[in-house]
C-alpha cells in the first residue's frame, strides 16, 4: 500500500479521524485528502465536517488550486458546498477558472448545488469564465 494511504479498518479505528483530515487540509496534502475520503467508512465520511475552514479556505478550495478533479468531485459528494467562498471572497468556482482548471469550472457549473447560485449571476459567470478560460461563449450548461 502507498505511503499515506490507510484502509478502511485503520480509518474507523481511528478516534481522530477529524483530526487526520485536518492536518492533511492544513498541509495541502490533497493526496492524502483523496486517500482519507476513499478509505473512511460512509458514516465516517458523513460525521466529517468538509465544509471546514483552515486559514481562509476549505478543503474544496485547496483541492481546486491543486487541479485535482477527483478530490473535488468527491469532495462535493461528500457535502462540501461549492458555494462558500473563501477569506478572500473566492469561491471554488472563481478559483477553477482564474487558475484555467477548465475541467473543475465545468463539473462545477454542473453540480447541482452550484446551480442556484449561478442562476442569480449568469451573465456574469458566464463573461467570467469565458475570459479565464479564453474561449468565446459557455457550453448550453448554464
């Protein structure tokens, strides 16, 4: 087994498993964040708080200055909301395409918790991210 990664028993079996992924947040270690998520039993994973900030930023926002999909899709399915923004005013969404993560600006178009809030600012994300992403209009997913 990889360094880092845990199975399913020693997850459980851990009492601190909030404080596993918080220190993996805290490092930006989203490898092991991804590797946590993947291993926790469900009901594990649904006691997590996901939606938990360290300096300014959840794990959903570190996951998405990292690039990495996976995390951030389960992340999402895991209840962390796309929605939060962090110290700074950035919400996922604005980081994905300031940093030209084209996949991650699509998937969370797409996510249903991201879409009541686009609905309020359409035209705005839609300039938005065209801009970021250099192409000339969005995808009939807005």
């Amino acid at each position: 087994m990889p360094v880092g990664i845990m199975n399913q028993a020693e997850v459980t079996a851990c009492p601190s498993y909030e404080r596993l992924f918080q220190e993996a947040m805290r490092r930006g270690d989203t490898g092991r964040l991804l590797a946590l998520l993947q291993s926790a039993a469900p009901d594990t994973v649904e006691s997590l708080n996901v939606n938990s900030f360290y300096e300014g930023e959840t794990a959903l926002h570190r996951s998405v200055v990292a690039g990495n999909l996976e995390l951030v899709k389960l992340l999402v399915q895991c209840g962390a909301d796309p929605r939060l923004a962090t110290r700074d005013g950035w919400s996922a969404l604005h980081i994905a395409a300031f940093g030209g993560h084209q996949d991650i600006v699509l998937y969370l178009i797409n996510s249903s918790t991201s879409m009541f809030f686009l609905s309020k600012h359409r035209l705005f994300f839609s300039i938005f991210i065209a801009h970021f992403l250099e192409i000339g209009y969005m995808y009939d997913c807005i």
